[in-house]
C-alpha cells in the first residue's frame, strides 16, 4: 500500500463525523517582544518554552519520541498541564542541517506522529530528510497527546450504521439521537478536554515546540486540514513563520455551512472525474454509456441500499451510510479507482464487503473492530472551532435543494451529516476570517484542480487572503499533490525547503 495514502485517511471523516473540515479564531492581543513570537506567546510561562525534552528511541530505526508540556488552558497559564506526544528522525546529511521540518497530515485527528514514523520521515525526498530533522507533534486530543474518547467500539459501530438520508420523522430523530449520543459521550468521558482543543491552541503548542527544538523559524509542510493548522499558526507568529507548505489548503473564511456546501460540489467534481473514466472501462461497474448513466446507477444503488443492506460475509451489513462512505473514500486518491471499480462491481452482484472495507479504512476501524480516535478528535476541533452549519433538523431540510444541486449523489447525506455539532457540549470559540499573516515570509500555497475533500477555489482564496501566499497548481485528481507523481509539483516544493526559493504564483503543473 502506498503510505501516501495515509493523507486519506487522515482527511476527516465527513460523512458520519458532521462538521467537515472547518476554520478557526486567531484573537488575542498584546505581544511578548522577548519572544519575538506574536500575540499569543506572552500566555504561556517561560518554562513551557524552556523545557528539556527526555527523547527516547521508539518505533523504526532512527526515530525517537519524547512527550511535551503545554497550558491546558491558555488562559490560566498557570494552571493545569496536557502532555503532547512528539517524535523526531534527525536530518542524516550530507548538507548544512536545516533546522526542524514540521509535518501534519491533517484532520483534525490525524496522527502525525503515525504519518512522520510510517511515511514523512522514510518517504520525504531524500535531499529533504538529509538537511531537516523530520518532526512530529500529535495536536491536544489527537492519538498519543490525550486523546478525545467518545464512544465503545460496539457503539461506533452503530453510529456508522445510521441512515443518514432520513426519509421520514422516525429516521430523523434516529439520526439526530445518534448524534446526541455521540456528543454526550464525548462530554462523559471528555468533558475537560473539549474546551481546549481548538486549532488556535494547537497553533500555540506548536510554537512553544519550535523554540524547544532550538528553531527561530518554524518550518513546517501541512496537508488537508494541516493547511488550516499552518495558516493559523502563521496568522497567530508571522515573525517566527519560515519556509511553510500548505498542500490541499482549506479556505479559513468561510462559515461552516458554506465550507460544508463547497465541499459537497468537490465530492461531485471528483466522482465526474471518475465517472469519466470508469465508463472507458469495459468492465466498468456503473455502465459504459456515459458518466451521467453512471451517475444515476450509483445513485440508484445507494437506494436499493437505503431500502435493504447488503449481506458482507460478517455480522455486519452494507448499509447505504457505509456503501456512501466506501465510495467517498476512493474519491481521495485516483490509485483507488480500480478497487472501487471492482468494489461496486461486487456489491451491484450482492455482496458488499468490499465496500465495507473501504468504509471501515476510511474510519481507521481495524479488522478487530477497534477504532482509532480519528472521527472523536474530528468532531470536537471541528465543533469548537466554528459555530455549527446546523442547528435543527428543519434548517437542514431547507438547505437540502443546495446540496442536491451541489452533488446529486452524495447531498442529501452530507447535507445531514453537518447536523452533528448543533448537539456539542461545549460552545465554539472560533469564528471563520481571513488568515493574512502579515509579514510573513512566502508562504505556498497548493491545490489540485479536482480535489474532493478540499476543493482547489479554497487554495486560490487561502493564496490571495495572506499576505505573502504563493499559489501552486496540481491539474489533477486526488486529496493534496506533493508526493503523489507530479515531479513539477515535487520539485517546486522541495526546491522551496532547501533553498528557500518559492515557486512563481501561479504556476501551474500536470
């Protein structure tokens, strides 16, 4: 399997987590001039900057992990303490070592620790590893750094399960118990953790772990919702900001409803994408006639789903929210075509396992039926950094024509699914605007054109709003661009982090 793929993964999951990818608030005021740090760093005690962290070898050959203090709250500095899980691979030369090169593959909920030690620190450039120490921070409720709990096994089973396109009040106020049963399990065995794991404040632990490496600048490539995390650590320290990639960016100004709504037309854009070349195939599952009757046979399958789950050789079924899932999840990589040609193919003949088993990568579910905490880190920074899409089932219903209209197959479903945060225990603290980063140094800025999950309009507005952004252009399918075979892409990239030297705006690759 290609490790790359682990951005996938790593995106968010849509679909049954709610709210999407989403945007933060950067306020505060006042500065720290002995930092040099911008506003935020004068909340947090000297001694959080000057730590000494005990690294330890851990996981393959070469890495070594070690764990940082951080202010739970950055308004009572003083108070208590998160511990965040972070690793390292030191730069192996030859060349003049660089510094630190921060990675993050997005989310929220994504592991970076987990994409630094299975791909970023042994499948980064070698000319990249050989001058940067590759390192890695689990953001606050991600995986290793105090994880958001919500719900058994057994139970996400169930929420995963949960027909997400209501065709009557009974199936409305299913769904909607479902997602209060989810955010009440996250406050039960969350509830101090959840006011404090917002994109704002992993952007400050991420400067607290800049100065603890010795950095003056922070280096940093982030993917998917990582460009979120990039712009606002930028926004938040533009002087302490160096040589930043921000690849699959999102756009930090939009509501969550229109990020939701825009996100639904990517979904749309990629399956056409797909549709197009699977109808080239004769062995295409959906029909060789034309991507529009290809269109219309999926949609038709999710129905039959909708109205009888499909036997997968297990105790569990198919159902039309798992089939939707398995299908989304390709969408995010055009290297899973095939299998999801031959995954249809198998679940238009009866059988829906395979399907399934997109379903259950896509939310991190292991064969044992064990999930990761992913889709519960999702839900609580998406549902704290900004005000939820929807707070009732009647506003869903009567945003239901937009989405259709954005995608015909995949709206309805992703029109109810930004319903999870109306039911959070803990109010927003953010709110959407412009990321700027005045004074920054050049920050670049990458969009694929037919990205699903975070569409390529959100990387030209992500590159115009800040100040010194640089717009990078992938003329392709797929989540994020660097490292997946565009040699113009991954040149421009890499000859921007070692030598300084940023792409023209701009330019545009194949």
């Amino acid at each position: 399997m290609d490790t790359r793929r682990l951005l996938r993964t790593s995106a968010a999951v849509f679909a049954a987590a709610g709210l999407f990818l989403s945007g933060c608030s950067s306020s505060s005021s006042g500065s720290d001039p002995s930092r040099g740090a911008g506003p935020a760093n004068r909340e947090a005690p000297a001694r959080y900057y000057d730590q000494k962290l005990d690294w330890h070898a851990c996981g393959a050959s070469g890495f070594q992990c070690a764990t940082m203090k951080a202010p739970l709250d950055y308004a009572e500095p003083d108070g208590a303490q998160i511990g965040l899980a972070v690793s390292r691979k030191k730069a192996t030369g030859p060349g003049k070592r660089l510094g630190s090169l921060l990675v993050n593959p997005g989310g929220p909920g994504g592991s970076a620790v987990d994409y630094l030690q299975s791909y970023a620190g042994i499948g980064y450039p070698a000319q990249v590893r050989a001058r940067y120490d590759m390192v890695a921070m689990d953001p606050r409720g991600v995986a290793r750094s105090r994880p958001v709990d919500c719900l058994t096994n057994p139970q996400m089973d169930a929420y995963t399960e949960v027909d997400q396109t209501p065709d009557d009040p009974q199936e409305v106020t299913a769904l909607t118990d479902a997602y209060k049963k989810f955010a009440h399990g996250c406050e039960t065995r969350a509830a101090k953790l959840l006011p404090h794991v917002s994109t704002v404040e992993a952007a400050r632990d991420m400067d607290i772990f800049r100065q603890v490496l010795g950095d003056k600048k922070l280096s940093y490539v982030g993917a998917s919702y990582g460009t979120f995390l990039g712009a606002t650590y930028a926004d938040l320290y533009p002087k302490n900001t160096g040589r930043i990639v921000l690849d699959g960016a999102m756009n930090p100004a939009l509501s969550s409803r229109e990020t939701n709504l825009q996100q639904t037309a990517g979904f749309e854009t990629a399956f056409e994408s797909f549709a197009r070349d699977c109808v080239k195939q004769a062995e295409c599952p959906l029909g060789t006639s034309s991507p529009q009757a290809a269109e219309d046979r999926l949609k038709a399958f999710f129905e039959q789903l909708d109205r009888g789950p499909l036997p997968t050789g297990q105790s569990r079924k198919l159902t039309e929210s798992l089939g939707t899932t398995g299908v989304i999840a390709a969408m995010y990589d055009k290297g899973s075509w095939p299998q999801l040609r031959q995954a249809l193919r198998s679940g238009l003949t009866g059988d829906g396992a395979m399907l399934l088993a997109l379903s259950d990568s896509y939310y991190e579910r292991s064969q044992k039926g064990d999930y990761s905490n992913l889709m519960y880190a999702n839900a609580a920074v998406n549902c704290l950094d900004l005000p939820p899409a929807f707070t009732s089932p009647q506003q869903v219903e009567a945003a239901l024509p937009a989405f259709e209209k954005a995608s015909p197959v995949f709206g309805e479903g992703l029109a109810w699914a930004s319903l999870n945060c109306a039911y959070w225990p803990t109010r927003a603290t953010g709110s959407a605007h412009p990321a700027k980063a005045e004074g920054a140094a050049p920050i670049v800025v990458v969009g694929t054109t037919r990205d699903p999950a975070t569409p390529y309009r959100w990387a030209r507005a992500l590159a115009s709003q800040l100040d010194s952004g640089r717009l990078l252009t992938y003329d392709g399918d797929g989540h994020t661009a660097y490292g997946r075979g565009s040699a113009c892409i991954d040149t421009a990239i890499d000859t921007y982090l070692l030598d300084g030297t940023p792409p023209k705006s701009g330019k545009k690759c194949t």
